[in-house]
C-alpha cells in the first residue's frame, strides 16, 4: 500500500516539474509578438509623419552683390573712312580684317589682266602655301569662334565661314606678292600696287552707315526691321571692281561709341551717372563709357556710350547687343524665396517695460471670474521700430487687448497693424523672424542691408522656404 502511494506521488511530482517550463515557453513567445507589433507600429508611425512633415532646408546667409541691367542693341559709331579703287581689274589684298594699315604700306593690288589669279591657281595645284605658322592663326580663329559661339546666332556662322575664306585667301596672296617682282620686269605688267594714304584699322566691307554720326542717328536705325535687315557689302579677293568702287575702309581713330534708343527718364537716369559700365555680349567683355545723351523732340532718347579703347575689337561690327550694367550692390544675398512679409502690431513706445525676468513686454489688462479687473505681464519682444513706435509679435497678442502705460493711468487698446519684410531666422533651433531691407532684387535673389538692429548678420541661418514655415516653428537639425 505505502509503494503504491509513493508512485502515485512520484508521478504527480513529475508532472508539476514538466508543467512550470511549459507554461513559460508558452507566455515568451506571445511576448515576443507582443514587442515586435509594438515597434512596427512605431516604425510605421514614425515613417508616416516624416513622409507627411514638409521639410524644412536650411540657408547659410553669406555676403555677396546683385548688378541691375538693362539690355540694348547699340549701334556703332566710329571714324571710318571709305578708300575707293584707283584702277578697274581684279583686287587682291593683303592683310586681315582688323589688321592696322599704316601710312605707305600696301594695302591692295589691281591686276587688269588676271595674272596674279593665274599665279595664284598654278600656286595652288603644287604643294599647300600656308606654313605652319598659318595654320596656328587659322586654329586660333576657330577657336575663338567655337567658344564664343551662340546657336541662337545661327548666321554668325556664315559670318565665320567668309572670314575664315577671306583670311585663307589673303595668306595665299602674301605669298604670290613675293613674285610681283617678276610681273613687274614684264612689258605687258598690268598689276598695280596701291599703298595706304592713312593709318588705321583696315576692314574689307562697306555699308551705308560710315557718315553715321550721335547727331545724325534716328529713330529708324534701331528699329527691328532696320537690324534685321542690316547688310554690309564684302570686298572678295580676285573680285573685279571698277575705278572708283569701294575696295576697303579705315577706321582711323581709336575713340569711338555706342549709340543706343532709350524712354527719356531713362536717359535721365545715364547722364545723371556720367558713366556707366557696358558689357559686350558678342564676348562678355566689360568696358567703362562716358554718357552722353540727346532728344529728337519727337519722345525718343539716344544715349551716346564712348570709348577710347576695344575699337578693334568690334571694328567689323555695325549693330552691338550690350547690357549696361549701371547698379551693382552688395549686402547680404538670399533667396527671394526665403523672404516673407508678416504682419505685427505697432505700439507706441512709452507702453513698453521690462517684467521681472529681464523680458521686455507690455500690461494688459485682463479680468477675473467675478468680473473684477487685473494687470498681467505679456512677453512682446520687439520686431522692428520707428521714432515713435514698436513692432510687436502677434503671436501673443490680439486686436482689442488693452495695455496699461507704466506708471500711467493712461491705456491703448491694439489695432493698429503693418507689415515687415524677413526671414526666418533658425540659429536656435526654431523659426524666429527677422525684419530685413531690401537693397536690389533680381529674379532668384535680392541683396539685403547687412547687420541692422533687428536684421541678419553674415553666416546666420534662414529658412530656405518661407512658405514651409511659420513663426516659432521647432526646426531640427
């Protein structure tokens, strides 16, 4: 009987000692399920409201400057002189375009009978006539014009191409000049050299503009169909001219101008600055030039841009595209899209204290359950001043809340409101509005007066969108 019982109890022994770690194994695992929900839901939480939350960029406020300027087509005004031809026969040169011809040097020969062509070709059918040297300046040439090439100017390629053949066939003919010697010992010579009677920049066109004067221009040389239509006449190597044609022209003095079409208040404003810097954009060279200007009595407006130097540059150049460049401002640059305007209330001064935590603020008068009356302190930091009055936040104030002046029975109730321009200043970590003065703005960016009493100062951090914000909001890093 006492064996039987102490199976019985063995039994039941092993059975409670095997229960114990079948219940825990059964309660981990749903724990564990439990803890990994929790952190999926707070991950997808977490997801939802950083994809739902606009971001908020940063900008580092740096000093910098903005130019205002106004773009023209000027037309170029220059001394030229038109040299004609002394005989009848086939011209040939030898210089380039932009090249100076001094007093005595040849500047062309006439061949009445063809035999510098005859030369030329039977040259041509041997070996190349150009050296080394040639070539580098026809590379250079290509050079320049690739860099400086605009495909919305698509015709200055045609442009390129007759330069470019001009100054091919001016280097083949130097060297047939080398054998005039023997076409002149010849009885039956016909070649004529013909030497320069001036110094000057040589240019191998024409056009009806070289007596073109500041006092004689007029309206209708700067009207879109007059520049579009602009022509000059080219003088090719072994062209047949006749006696008294144009065969080139000198550019003899090395002051000349720009003559553009302005709104009188416009002119006004030039000659008011006497000089005004100009910018190229065939070559984005910036030159200075002295203003002059006119009226035709008929509500047009010429200014005369001059200059005593770069002639050459543009010497084969009749109507110019310029930008003139006649503000430039520096400051403080930022995004216009970081500027906002918002509005505050305007406080006379006297009703502004100090509390008793060093905070400036104003007393408001505020009323109790019972309908009796009390004065509190309300934070209202300043966002800007005048002479007379301060800009206060909004925020903690509303139209119609009453303020006590300090030591006075005297009272004002708020109302009054205006707008500043800012920024959002975010050096602490949340949107705190700062009042700038805009100096110059373009389309991306404006220049702003640099370290006013309620401004920015340079290397401060402003809210990139002003629009992604509002004031106080908590910005992390």
């Amino acid at each position: 009987m006492s064996q039987d019982r102490y199976s019985e109890e063995k039994r039941h022994s092993s059975r409670n000692i095997h229960s114990v770690p079948q219940q825990r194994r059964g309660k981990l695992p749903r724990l564990s399920v439990v803890v990994f929900v929790v952190v999926l839901i707070y991950i997808l939480v977490s997801v939802t409201i950083y994809m739902r939350t606009k971001k908020i960029v940063g900008y580092e406020v740096k000093t910098g400057s903005l130019s205002s300027s106004q773009s023209f087509t000027g037309m170029a005004i220059r001394t030229e002189e038109i040299v004609n031809s002394e005989y009848p026969g086939y011209v040939n040169y030898y210089n380039r375009d932009g090249d100076r011809l001094g007093v005595g040097s040849l500047a062309y020969t006439i061949d009445e009978s063809g035999q510098i062509m005859e030369q030329l070709n039977a040259q041509n059918a041997g070996e190349s006539l150009l050296s080394d040297s040639d070539y580098g300046d026809l590379k250079t040439q290509i050079s320049d014009f690739a860099s400086n090439f605009d495909p919305s100017s698509f015709s200055s390629v045609y442009s390129f191409y007759d330069s470019m053949d001009s100054s091919v066939q001016k280097l083949s003919n130097s060297y047939i000049l080398k054998d005039i010697s023997q076409l002149d010992s010849n009885d039956t010579n016909t070649v004529h050299k013909c030497y320069a009677k001036d110094t000057g920049i040589v240019v191998f066109s024409t056009d009806s503009d070289e007596g073109k004067t500041f006092d004689t221009v007029t309206a209708d040389d700067f009207s879109a169909k007059t520049i579009a239509g602009y022509k000059s006449t080219a003088v090719e190597n072994n062209q047949l001219v006749d006696t008294g044609s144009p065969v080139y022209k000198l550019s003899t003095d090395e002051n000349w101008s720009v003559v553009i079409m302005t709104t009188p208040d416009n002119a006004k404003m030039l000659a008011d600055l006497k000089y005004v810097k100009v910018r190229f954009l065939k070559d984005r060279r910036e030159i200075w030039a002295s203003v002059t200007t006119r009226d035709d009595g008929q509500g047009n407006s010429f200014v005369n841009l001059a200059f005593s130097n770069s002639m050459v540059g543009y010497v084969d150049d009749r109507y110019l595209k310029v930008e003139l460049l006649t503000d430039e401002q520096k400051g403080l640059k930022v995004p216009n899209t970081s500027i906002v305007k918002s509005n505050f209330f305007v406080v006379p001064k006297e009703y502004l204290t100090v509390g008793t935590s060093g905070n400036k603020g104003v007393m408001r008068e505020a009323y109790t359950q019972d309908g009796k009356k009390s004065v509190e302190f309300v934070t209202a930091s300043p966002y800007s001043e005048t002479d007379t009055s301060y800009y206060l936040d909004e925020s903690t104030l509303q139209a119609g809340d009453v303020i006590d002046k300090p030591d006075s029975t005297d009272t004002y109730t708020l109302s009054e409101q205006a707008p500043l321009t800012g920024v959002y200043n975010i050096n602490k970590g949340y949107a705190d509005f700062r009042e700038v003065e805009v100096l110059y703005s373009n389309n991306q960016y404006s220049i702003v007066q640099p370290n006013t009493s309620y401004g920015l100062s340079e290397y401060d951090y402003i809210v990139l969108d002003a629009s992604s914000v509002t004031a106080d909001t908590l910005v992390a890093n």
